[in-house]
C-alpha cells in the first residue's frame, strides 16, 4: 500500500476504501464546497469546478495552508511527516489484517510522538477515531485483540510533569489524566476541553517497572473519542489494550537516552546521518540537480574537524 491508498482507506471503511476525497476549498481558487460546489479528488487527482484548477489527493491535508513563500516552512514540512507516519502505520495495519491476522495480534505499532493531528490536519483526527474503531469491531468478531498501538512522548511539558511527579505514582502502574487535572497543570481555564478536536489516543503516564516515567497515548475502544468527555470514556474499560501495551514496554526500554523505547531509537538511528556524511550527500544532491552549479568534489570532502 502507498499513502494515498492509506489516505483513501482512512476516508472508507473497513469492507472498502473511498474512491473520491472531499475537499473543503479549492486550494487554487478558494472555492468552498459549502457554496454549491463540489470539491472532490480522486488518487490521480483531479478538477475543481469552479476555476478548471489541477487538485491533488494530498490537497485533503491541507499542509499547503501554512505554506511561507518568504519565510521557513518548517511546520508545514513537519506537518507531512507527522501523517506520513500515521498514515504508514495505517497501511500496516490493513496489510496484516487482511493479509496476516495472526501477526496483527502480536504486533505493537509504537509511533514517536502522541496519537494526534494539530493545526491543518486535526479535522482527520475523526477519521482516524472512526477507521480505528472500525478494525476494532472486525478484530472484535475475528476473535482477535484489538490492533495494539501507542504514542510515546520523549520530550514537551507532560514529559516534564510526569518526571516531577513520578514518585507519586507506583511502580508498573498507569496514572490517567483527567479533563481537569490537564486543564489544571497547563493553565487552561476549567471549562476547556482538551484534546477533543486534536486527539485520536487518551494520554497516560506509567511508571515502568525500571522506575521511570513513560507519557503514552492509548486508542479508546471502538465507538469512543477519547476525549469526548463522556462517563463511558473516563473508565479503565474504554482502553482495553493498555495493559497489554504497557507490559510489552517494560520489555522494549533502553538506556540509550531518556524516555527511549528499543523501536523509536532504532528508528532514529537509522534515519539519522553523521554529521559529515550528511553534509557531503546533501551537497552533491544540491550541485547534481540545481541548473547552473558546477560540480565540485573538494566540496564533499569531509570537514577539517575531522582530519587529524
């Protein structure tokens, strides 16, 4: 599977994914769908009706909303890789199942970072909740468990919290943040309601049988929003597979850094380029494409700090 089918299946269901993806605005005219137009975008992309303009499937992301032509575009950029990696893992996960479902019952999908979209992308959120919730239920009637996925936290302010507070929390046991102990510990006023339009995964602190703190994010169980402030959502029975994922993390931690779990550094370790090597690759890359630079290969040399 590609991400588009990934994107496509999060827009369908479980028995078939969508053909077509609504948008809600013409990326190049502005036309909104709400006003008797009809935006749609097919994986090979597509028209908008209104200016004849070309659309992408991955106009549905929205990413080019916060495009800086001047300035840096750093959060746009991080804003694709963000759900590049959700959306890998949910092709995973529709692989195995339909593929291997023995194998889905024994893997843990552990994503680097909590179970969320922000800014342009949070209106998929829903759409995870609801492709989530319907695998669920189908693992559910296969007799099988629920697919095991968490967010893990290496860094941010409940990072931070959950090392003040760790003492407080016994070992190997899951503390739950509430609605009002979030709002309380962030400065938010009382009435807020926390990561309702973000959050496809409830946050949780556990302290490991090691000792030390770990910030997840859980998936609810099927039909629930995990901060939809419901009394069936705030009880340990909404997170069935916590348990589960919260012993296969003692079993992964390393002290390679702080908060680190064996797959999540792994991962970093094999996506990360020495500082040398990096620099030599992206330069060649940059003279072997840009039109008009000459090729020069004392330019890839490694640095002087590096020679002896």
């Amino acid at each position: 599977m590609t991400l588009a089918d990934g994107l496509l299946a999060l827009y369908g269901t479980r028995a078939a994914r969508a053909d077509r993806i609504p948008l809600r605005v013409c990326p190049n005219c502005g036309a909104s769908a709400t006003n008797g137009v009809q935006l749609t975008v097919a994986a090979s992309g597509g028209n908008c009706p209104a200016c004849g303009g070309v659309l992408y499937l991955a106009d549905a992301l929205r990413t080019h909303e916060e495009y800086n032509v001047e300035g840096s575009n750093f959060t746009p950029m991080g804003r694709v890789m963000s759900v590049a990696e959700r959306l890998m893992t949910l092709c995973y996960l529709n692989f195995f199942a339909d593929s291997a479902p023995e194998v889905l019952r024994h893997t843990l999908f552990v994503t680097d970072g909590p179970l969320a979209l922000h800014g342009p992308l949070a209106p998929l959120k829903r759409r995870f909740v609801e492709h989530l919730g319907d695998l669920a239920s189908w693992c559910a009637a296969q007799d099988l468990v629920a697919p095991l996925m968490v967010g893990i936290e290496k860094s941010g302010a409940f990072v931070e919290h959950a090392e003040q507070i760790c003492e407080w929390i016994p070992v190997g046991h899951v503390m739950r943040l509430t609605n009002d102990y979030i709002n309380r510990i962030s400065g938010r006023s009382a009435n807020n309601h926390y990561g309702v339009d973000e959050f496809y995964g409830r946050r949780f602190i556990y302290r490991t049988q090691a000792g030390d703190p770990l910030v997840i994010t859980v998936p609810a169980a099927a039909g629930l929003s995990p901060y939809d402030g419901s009394s069936d959502v705030e009880g340990w029975s909404a997170f069935p597979t916590i348990r589960l994922i919260c012993e296969v993390l003692d079993s992964l931690r390393t002290r390679m850094y702080q908060h680190a779990v064996i797959p999540v550094a792994l991962a970093h370790s094999a996506a990360a380029l020495p500082l040398g090597v990096g620099r030599s690759v992206l330069t060649m890359m940059a003279q072997q494409n840009i039109p008009g630079l000459k090729l020069d290969m004392q330019a890839v040399q490694p640095p002087t700090y590096f020679k002896k």
